[in-house]
C-alpha cells in the first residue's frame, strides 16, 4: 500500500507574502509556507510564541516565527 500525503495550495500566498502584506497567516497558508506538517507548525509557531487565538481562530504572527527561526538558526 503505498502512502500519499494530501498536498493544497493557497491561492496567492506567495505573491502576497512575497511583497510582505500579509504579517499573520492561518494554519493552512502557514504550513504551505514553510513546508511542515500541521502538528510541527504548530508546535514551531508555539515555541516561538508567534501563536495567537482569536475567539476559536488560531492565527501566526510570522515576523515573530521568522525572528525565533533566526535566533535558533545561529546558536546551533
């Protein structure tokens, strides 16, 4: 049996993100984003402490993801 992945695209997520106007992103544009499953995304955004909940809408705020990622990137 072999194992299949379901693949989405978000529509132009990367032209926005590429003129930088969109500062947070959901779940789903997030994960297209950066590549990650849902449960790492999470996991990343919440260590980071980029996560924020909006009444039941969880949303990221990718300048503090991208700092975090920076900051981890050259201590190791």
């Amino acid at each position: 049996m072999e194992h299949t992945t379901a693949s989405f695209e978000v529509p132009e997520l990367e032209k926005t993100l590429a003129k930088r106007k969109k500062r947070y992103v959901n779940y789903k544009e997030g994960m297209a984003l950066y590549s990650m499953g849902r449960d790492s995304f999470r996991k990343l955004a919440k260590d980071a402490h980029a996560l924020l909940r909006i009444k039941k809408i969880a949303i990221v705020d990718l300048d503090i993801l991208n700092d975090y990622l920076e900051q981890h990137r050259k201590s190791n």
